[in-house]
C-alpha cells in the first residue's frame, strides 16, 4: 500500500483554513461534503476515479472556501469601518 500525500492544492487549502480559522465542518456544509468526505481529501486519502472528478471536487472546495473568505474579510472590513 503506497503512502497518501497532499496535493499542493489541498495544502494551500488547509493553510487558508488555518489563517482565518475556518472550521472543516464550516467548509463542509459551504462545500455540500460530509465533513469526513472533506478530511479525507484534505488529508490525501481520497483515490479519484478520474481528473475530473478531482477538479470537479478541488473546484467545489476552493469555491466554497473564497465565500467563506470574503464573507470574513467583509465582516473584518465592515467592523473596522464603523470604528
């Protein structure tokens, strides 16, 4: 059984998590994944059936995951606007 390793998306993914504190179960319920359907590609351990179906999933999770920053980003702009 070969070793699982993270693709560079996945870890830019997980990096931006980690900078804004999103949560996996945030990203979860944004992506439409289960949150261990979400960790386990995150984590590397998800086989692929074919590159679209990983695109189709990379374009899910990065899309959800920009909604989520600009929703923050907007949130930390709107608050240092009002002060």
């Amino acid at each position: 059984m070969g070793a699982a390793y993270n693709e560079d998306w996945t870890v830019d993914v997980v990096g931006r998590m980690h900078r804004l504190r999103i949560t996996n179960l945030a990203l979860a319920e944004r992506s439409g994944y289960s949150a261990a359907y979400l960790s386990t590609v995150l984590n590397g351990g998800k086989q692929f059936e074919s590159e679209e179906a990983k695109q189709r999933t990379k374009d899910r999770i990065i899309g959800a995951l920009s909604e989520i920053e600009k929703e923050i980003e907007g949130t930390v702009h709107d608050a240092v606007s009002a002060n």
